[in-house]
C-alpha cells in the first residue's frame, strides 16, 4: 500500500511523550484567587452585603463551597489588605476584571 514503509518506519520510532505535570495548573488557580478576592473585596467594601451573603454569591460564580473560599481569603490576606491600603475603587476593578458584573 502506498504510505506503509513511511508509516511503518515513523511508528517504529517510537519517542515517548514528555513528562507534564498533571493535575491543576498553579498560574490558573493563581488568576482564580486574584479574582475572588476583588470580588470578595468589592462584595465587603461597595455593595454593603452582609458576610452570609457574599459568601453565597461567590461560591455560586466561582463554583467553590464558602469553607473553600474563607481558605483562599486567609491564606491570601496580604493581597486582601494591599487591596484595601491601595484604597482600590470600583474603576480599578472593572477595568483589571471586565467579565464581571461590578454593580449590585
């Protein structure tokens, strides 16, 4: 048949894939965290929503429990406090997150 010798000697050279890291991609989860704290940040800060609350709506957008998101807060609460003393207004967020909705 036309096209076996070619195919029969690329398949004989077999090179193995290479070794990547499986499981969740650290930059991604990095962005994801970024982005629940702005959220977070602007929920406590501008929309005058009750911890309860917040709490419901950004498990429902980030697909994550409220135990999840209360870890993700205290392990990343310097950025929490930059956000704060950076006195961040909701301009900043629209325009570094504009797929959200940043309006109650």
């Amino acid at each position: 048949m036309k096209g076996q010798k070619a195919f029969v000697d690329n398949a004989l050279k077999y090179i193995p894939p290479k070794q990547t890291k499986r499981g969740r991609n650290d930059e991604l989860i990095e962005k994801r965290n970024e982005c629940l704290l702005a959220r977070y940040f602007y929920y406590s800060r501008f929309s005058g929503l009750c911890y309860e609350e917040s709490m419901a709506r950004i498990a429902k957008e980030f697909f994550l429990t409220p135990s999840r998101i209360t870890r993700i807060i205290q392990d990343n609460a310097e950025r929490l406090q930059e956000l704060r003393q950076n006195q961040t207004t909701i301009y900043y967020l629209q325009t570094h997150y504009p797929h959200l909705k940043w309006w109650v």
